[in-house]
C-alpha cells in the first residue's frame, strides 16, 4: 500500500495540488489511499443493467410532465406523476426516470410512455424491479414528445 500512496503524492505534487510545506495534505492523501478499496461491480452486474447512451430530452416540454412520487415498489423503485397537454392534438411523451442513489450513482432506470388528450391532464407511472437502496432518487434526464 506504501507504493500507491507515495504514487498518488507524487502525483499530486507533480500536478501541483499541494503548497510547499503542506506536509498535513500529504498525510491525509496517504491515510485516503490505505483505505479499503471499494468493492467494484462486476461486469456481469454493469451488463444487467445497461443505461441508455443517449436520451431525448426536450426542455420546452418539461414544464408539461411532473414527478409526485418516488417510492419503494415490490422489488425496486418506482415514480410516478402526470403529464399535461396544453395542445389541440393528441401527444405522447416519452419520460426517462433514472433511479439512483443519494450520491448520484445511477442503479437503474425506466420509463414510461404516455398518451395525453388535447386539453387534459392523466398519470403516468415508471417503474423498475432491481436491487434497490433503502434511500433513491428520482432524476428524469429525458423528457420528450414521441408522437
């Protein structure tokens, strides 16, 4: 372990991360490095739940799709809401929820389509079955009109 956190000092003093004398920084980065290592995911549990690579998200239509609730569900997580349509012909939004812990590191997601009539408000719900955490969020990155 002494490689890597005199590796990693070197590295920062290399990039200029510390001031001359910052002896105290160069302790901490040293105790950081001796922790123990996180356990990685596995390429078989990063393949199970692939994230989109690329997602359609339309601002102006956001202020359209709302998100009330992000919850526990049998075996996952789940939200849910309801998407308005100010128009004069049908719409159907596509809504792109991901489900991620309270760090931000996205687990896994879902979404929803969902048809609204000219004029009027309906629910929609996107939900997902995976080894939760006690505690998610409920970011939707991708909001958009597919029809």
């Amino acid at each position: 372990m002494m490689k890597v956190s005199a590796l990693v000092m070197v590295s920062m003093l290399a990039a200029g991360c510390f001031a001359d004398g910052d002896e105290d920084a160069m302790r901490n980065v040293a105790a950081v490095s001796e922790e123990k290592p996180v356990a990685v995911p596995t390429p078989e549990e990063l393949a199970a739940n692939p994230l989109p690579t690329q997602l359609a998200n339309e601002p102006r239509v956001r202020q359209n799709v709302v998100q009330t609730k992000c919850a526990a569900v049998p075996g996952g997580w789940g939200a849910e809401g309801t998407a308005k349509n100010p128009g004069k012909k049908p719409v159907t939004y596509k809504v792109v929820v991901y489900f991620t812990t309270t760090k931000a590191t996205t687990l896994d997601y879902a979404q929803a389509l969902v048809t609204v009539p000219p004029g009027k408000t309906v629910p929609w719900t996107a939900k997902k079955q995976f080894q939760a955490k006690k505690e998610m969020l409920c970011p939707m990155p991708g909001i958009s009109v597919v029809s």
